[in-house]
C-alpha cells in the first residue's frame, strides 16, 4: 500500500533531505523532534511536528517507546529512520511493524543478520562474496596458525579470541616474527583472558575504501556502482567520491556484482551499501559490512546516476517494486562530496557548535548544499557536529574539483567554525588531486599539519 | 562561610560519572580541591572534563546527571 503519511524519527540535514522527498510524493510529512529540535530546518519544513522527549538522544531520537507512540498519535502509515539513531536497530524496525506500521527500511531479521558480523561474514562467504582471509573460527595451537598463515600470506593480524578493543593484538610480517611472535601471543592471551585462543585476519595494508550502492524490492537487487570514502579520520568520513576513479572496469563490475549477490541471497529491501576493502597493488577486494540504511555520502551516488535514493526507498518500503531495471542505470561525470562539520580543523577537530550569524552557500551548475542550517539557527550541542554537505557534479574527476574549489571558496557560515578550510587544502593537495590516497591518508597528512598554508579565516559574529 | 559555584565551561550534556557503571566523580559532602574533576560534558559526542576552579565542600548539584546544559551555566554549589 503507497504510503500517505510519514513520521521522520531524526534530525539534522537527512530529516531535510526525507520532508523534501516525501513532499514531492504527495506524503503528509510530520517530523519527530527532541525538545533542543523545536525550531530546526525540517520541522519548519514539515507539514506537522511532534516532540519526542528531551534533549539527551537516549530520551528522544533513540527512544523507541516514544518515537512509535508519537508516529501512532500522529496517525502515520510509515516512519523513516534517516541514518544514525535507530536506522540499523532491528527492534525497532520489529515494533513498528508490530503497532501496524511501515519501517522505511529492510526487514528487522535483515537488519539483524547483516549487522552481526560473524553471520554477515557467513552470509558474504555463501554469496561467494570475498571477505578478509583468515582463521574460519578460534585457533588453539601453533601448528594450527601456521596452516592458516601458509595459506594466506604475510602480513597477518594475530589477534586474542578473547580480546577485545584493540588488545592482544599483533602484526606479523615474516616467519621470523612468526616464530618469535605468535607462542607470545598465545602465553599472553592466556595470562590475560584465561584464554590462550587466538584469530590470524591478513593484514590489508593500505586499502581504499570503495562501497556498493544496492537497492531491492525484496526479490530483485539492482546497484548504483560504486563510491569511494577513503579519506577518514578517525574512521568517520570525511570526502567521498563517486565513481572510485581508480577501479579498474572489470573490478568495478566484479564488485557491484558481489554487492547484488549478497543483498539477493538475504532478499534484501531498501536501500543498502556494501562496504569493502580494495587493495590497489593486488586488485582484491574484501567485503566488510553491510549498512542496511541510507548513508550520508549517497548525493555523490544520486548525482552520478540521476537517481533519487531516498525518493526510491520510500516508494518501496510503499510495496512498488524496483522501477529500475540495472540496464537503466549508469554512470555520468564524476561527483565529489564535502562533509561540513562544526568543528575547529585548527584546533584537534574541537566541536564547536554556536549560532549562524550569516550564511553563504555556494551555487552554479552541478553544486548541491544539503542542509539544516539557515542564518539565525543555534546549533544544539547535543549531537553531532555535521552541519552539512556540499556536494559537486562535473562531466569529469579534474572538472569536478574545480568546481569545488570554487564552490568552497564562496561557502561562508558566520559565528561559526567549520571543516571548510580543510577542504580547501585538500581539493588542492597535490595526492588528492591525482586520487592517490588510502584509508590512513588522511590522518598521515594532517599529522604534517597542511592546514598552515590555508589563511584561517577570522570568526564573525 | 561563603557559597561558591562551578560553572559548565561549555554547552551539552552533563554527566556525573566517567561511565554508567562507576561511582559519580564527586558526591554532596565530598571536598573539592582546585582542578578536581566533578563530571563531564558531552558536546557534539566529544566528552569534556569540567574540573573546578576553586576549592570546597559540594553543598549540592545544580543539574541532574544527563541533564542538558548552556556554557556558563551553574553546575555545582560549594561551601568554604
């Protein structure tokens, strides 16, 4: 049944970004909000707003109990999770099932076995989806390591099965290393855990970051190729691109075929992302995890493709099967998208939320601004510091960064410290520029501290 | 004895524990000395440590913990 009405259960640029595409469907919007959200863009876009509780998120936007009774009162046939929150929360997908609503999303038991990692490895590995060699389960001796490390080469990971956040963790490059290292490994998991059994991963040295965008109606699967997200700080996105401009033709196909494979094996519905590993020396590529979701970074997909994502899921979580066949979908120029955060990239990333004084956002062809803000919005600074995205399309990778340049030189947002100057000294670094980077670029590079060459702009307001 | 006050150096959340399952950092009672912790704030997910500024003993917390704060805002009443 199409739906009529939707409760949008976030906030931020991507509750903007649904009211918009619900709007243009016909759909009655009404946005949930947190008491500190009263007065954000989507709810003055919206057709209806409904509060959801306190500020503090764990009281509101991941408030199950409330967000369902609120959709409930309000009438709704549908409630949109955006991304974050409780988007990958299978309960929550189940309870609103449950109360005799649609989830815009997958399945709760979807949702539930593509975020466990060890069934979505199972589940890649059935698809014959390849993900990063190593141990099939706990290893209890030496010989045992052995086998598996002649099996998959150096460099390995020697992790402790029982350890976790980091410890007990080795890398191991040769035999020699081996030799000295893993019966270590071994001693000091079982002084420290009670539990000598470890798990040998290949190491994946220096990897992009390429994801696969899917869609599926539940029985078929289409994708929308591929982008690259590798330049990361602390493993949070920073840039992304579409297409990966440096994957080959035929991985590229190899890839978004994988990516098909596993959503169809699950009868996957909604919109999705594959993400994988893709080692540039060796050509192999290594699934990770599915994000059962739309992401942040899907513009650089839809600008590409002239595929609106978000207005897709909608329709078919409604029950429309997919309107696109995968020969109706192709790849047009390149696109590049910006994240816009309120944070001082002078001062160690320090979040800085204030109010807009002013705001200047860029425009011209191929150049989208996706947004909460508008001049006079006090930035709460009770969630995250994403203010927005400022996304550019050209006919070409080279043509698209000067677009940018361009575009983010215009770009201003008063009284507040944003993330900008650190794209302006990216979109001119010389690596970036040619493409020539990995997923520890980022943090490489701003250890060398770049951003003293990008003239810090004074604070107004 | 005169009554003093910490304030939240910045705007968020304010949290009495370094996490769910640890005593709070400072309870009614307890002495205060000069660059003691006495909870965080949690802005845009980066948690801050609020540490006094001056000393003596908490009379009583001026916000509950996981209540929303504003840069500024009273935290915690001293005595002495």
């Amino acid at each position: 049944m199409p739906i009529t009405s939707l409760l949008i259960a976030n906030r931020g640029e991507i509750a903007v970004r649904i009211v918009r595409a619900a709007r243009e469907l016909g759909i009655r919007t009404v946005q949930a909000h947190s008491d500190a959200d009263a007065d954000m863009l989507a709810v003055r876009l919206a057709d209806d707003a409904v509060s959801i509780g306190p500020p503090h998120a764990a009281k509101s936007y991941l408030n199950i109990d409330a967000i369902v009774e609120a959709a409930r009162a309000k009438g709704v046939d549908a409630i949109h999770p955006g991304y974050g929150f409780l988007a990958e929360n299978a309960d929550f997908a189940d309870a609103i099932e449950a109360a005799g609503m649609i989830f815009v999303g997958p399945s709760g038991s979807n949702i539930r076995l593509l975020g466990d990692k060890v069934a979505a490895r199972q589940a890649a590995d059935a698809a014959g989806v390849p993900t990063v060699p190593g141990s099939e389960g706990r290893i209890d001796d030496v010989a045992a390591a052995r086998a598996v490390v002649d099996e998959i080469g150096y460099p390995v990971l020697v992790k402790a099965a029982a350890g976790g956040g980091g410890r007990g963790i080795r890398v191991i490059t040769s035999a020699e290393e081996f030799d000295r290292l893993v019966p270590q490994a071994a001693a000091e998991a079982q002084a420290a855990f009670g539990d000598g059994g470890l798990y040998i991963e290949k190491l994946i040295a220096r990897a992009r970051h390429v994801e696969v965008q899917v869609l599926g109606d539940g029985t078929d699967v289409v994708h929308c190729y591929e982008r690259e997200c590798s330049l990361q700080r602390r493993r949070q996105k920073v840039w992304e691109e579409a297409p990966a401009a440096m994957l080959d033709d035929d991985i590229r196909q190899s890839l978004c075929a994988a990516a098909v494979a596993l959503a169809k094996s699950v009868g996957y519905r909604g919109a999705g992302t594959a993400e994988f590993l893709y080692d540039d020396e060796t050509r192999d590529f290594y699934f990770i995890e599915m994000n059962t979701r739309i992401q942040v970074e899907h513009p650089v997909t839809e600008l590409v493709t002239g595929i609106d994502l978000v207005r897709e899921m909608i329709l078919i979580a409604g029950g429309e099967p997919l309107r696109l066949a995968q020969d109706d979908i192709a790849v047009s120029g390149h696109a590049i998208e910006c994240r816009i955060n309120a944070e001082d990239p002078y001062n160690d990333f320090m979040p800085f939320p204030g109010t807009v004084a002013g705001l200047t956002v860029p425009g011209g062809p191929g150049v989208r601004f996706d947004t909460m803000l508008y001049p006079g919005y006090a930035i709460p600074p009770f969630y995250d510091s994403l203010l927005g995205k400022l996304i550019v399309w050209d006919d070409s990778r080279d043509a698209a960064l000067a677009r940018l340049d361009g575009a983010l030189a215009e770009f201003d947002v008063e009284g507040v410290t944003t993330t900008a100057p650190l794209h302006q000294a990216l979109v001119r670094d010389d690596d970036v520029r040619a493409g020539a980077f990995h997923t520890k670029f980022l943090e490489q590079w701003l250890e060398r501290e770049p951003l003293g060459e990008v003239k810090k702009r004074e604070v107004a307001g | 004895m005169a009554s003093k006050q910490i304030l939240s150096p910045l705007p968020g959340t304010f949290y009495r524990r370094s996490s769910p399952d640890q005593p709070p950092y400072k309870d009614k009672g307890d002495s205060v000395a000069e660059g003691d912790v006495i909870g965080l704030v949690e802005v845009m997910k980066s948690f801050n440590e609020v540490k006094a500024d001056t000393a003596g003993t908490v009379v009583e917390f001026l916000v509950e913990n996981e209540d929303p704060v504003m840069a500024g805002q009273p935290l915690v009443e001293l005595d002495g």
